[in-house]
C-alpha cells in the first residue's frame, strides 16, 4: 500500500503541476481587443493574461484564424478560445465566462453604390453578402433564409473582396473593420474605394472566453479567470490597462458596468 508520505507528496505534486503548467489560449486579431502586436498586444489581451497571473495561472495566447481556432479548442488543442460572440449552438459545446466587453456587427457597403436595407433581412435579399467563416453576426442573421452569404478567411479579406466590387456587402464587426481600414496594409494599398456603416446596426454582441465543456480543465480554467478580472477590478489595474490604450472615461465606465453585472 501507497504510505502515507507517498501519497501526500504525489497530492503535492499533481497540484504543483496543475498550477504551474502555461495555459495555451488562442483567438484571431480582433482589433481593438486583440491585436496581436508585441507591443500593443490588446486591451482584453492583457486584461485575460493579467487575471489569470493573479491566480497564479500563466498562458500564452496563440493567433489564427476563427475556424481553426475553434477546431482546436474543441480537439482540447488549447484550453480557451478568446472574443467568442454567444449562440445557442456553440452553447451546446462550450461554456461560457462572463461578458468581458461588447462589440456591435453591422453591415458594410461602397460609397457609391445604393443599398436598400430598411432593417429588415429580408430587405438584403437582392444582395451579396460577405462575412468571415464561423464567424457570428446575430442569431437571426446567421439562420435567415434567404440571405446570399459567402464566407472568407477573414474580415479583411471580406472587406478587400467589397473594395473590389465583388460582394454588395460585408458582414462584420465594427470596431474591428474601423480598425483594419485605418491599419492594415492590404487594405490601405487596396482599390481606393471608399467604405461606410449601413445603418441600423445589425446587433450589439457581447465578448466571451469560452472553454470546450468535456475539456479536463475547463471549470478550474473558468474559476480563475472570472476571480481573476475581479482581483484585477478592485485593485486598479483594469483601469490602468484600459487607460494605457486610451479608452474614453465613458468607454472604460462601460467596461465596469458590464463587469458588475457579474
């Protein structure tokens, strides 16, 4: 039989391990959120990182696209996959952490063209559509009938295939598309056509980290990273990270109302 010192030390051991070990989380470039740049990695980048370190947890985030992200998660490939909008069918896979920060998906078109969207769906009928694969732009948008949507590798591909004159529409998240329009450099030297919101918005979506639920480590994983944003909260550090990526005083309230609601 195991002795007591034995088991004691194997009990010590297997809890050394657990909390030691580097969590691999992944996601796609999600600007302003994650921005993958060494320097300017992402509010919600450093916010995640920061709230695991209070829990004694250390991760790495790994960039890539949506899909294969997903894939990965699911394959328990990585622990987490960061920024996911919810649905009822991811739902059915994955748990859900707390709303960490909202976005808003809207529908993008040329200048120059005429669009009628009256904020119906059923309006956009007559229109080609644009988003990028797996990714989510509301529950209604993604089983509407009778939408005409192709599916990218991305939303800057989306938006350069807009550009070009080749969809009527694409799909996306605002602050993101802001974002890629102003810094990415496939889109700068792209076709000078110029871009604009169709109003209304499609829907306001509200960022989550989800964990695959038969992932052996998905409630510790959880667990830490809500008590972790909340160390984070009543310590000052939330605000300092937010205010060093210069997030208006109404944006970083936002921020926290959110956050108290959990």
């Amino acid at each position: 039989m195991m002795s007591r010192l034995s088991l004691l030390c194997c009990c010590l051991l297997i809890s050394f391990s657990i909390n030691c070990q580097t969590w691999q989380l992944v996601t796609e470039p999600f600007p302003p959120y994650f921005i993958d740049e060494p320097n300017k990695p992402g509010w919600l980048h450093e916010v995640i990182i920061a709230a695991l370190k209070t829990q004694k947890h250390q991760a790495t985030i790994e960039y890539t696209h949506w899909a294969r992200a997903l894939k990965l998660a699911k394959r328990h490939k990585r622990v987490a996959v960061l920024g996911a909008f919810y649905t009822k069918q991811r739902a059915k896979y994955f748990t859900y952490s707390p709303s960490l920060a909202t976005a808003h998906t809207v529908l993008f078109k040329r200048v120059d063209s005429k669009i009628t969207y009256t904020g119906s769906l059923y309006s956009l009928k007559p229109y080609t559509i644009s988003k990028g694969e797996d990714y989510v732009v509301s529950e209604q948008f993604e089983h509407h009938p009778n939408l005409s949507v192709t599916t990218t590798g991305s939303l800057i591909e989306s938006l350069l295939l807009l550009k070009h004159g080749r969809v009527d529409l694409v799909a996306g998240t605002k602050e993101v598309a802001l974002y890629w329009l102003n810094n990415s450099e496939r889109l700068q030297q792209a076709k000078q056509t110029k871009l604009e919101i169709v109003t209304p918005y499609l829907a306001t979506q509200h960022l989550h980290v989800i964990t695959d639920k038969n992932h052996p480590q998905a409630k510790l994983f959880q667990q830490s990273l809500y008590l972790g944003v909340q160390s984070l909260k009543n310590s000052g550090k939330l605000d300092e990270i937010l205010k060093s990526y210069e997030l208006s005083a109404e944006e970083i309230a936002s921020i926290h109302q959110l956050l108290a609601k959990h």
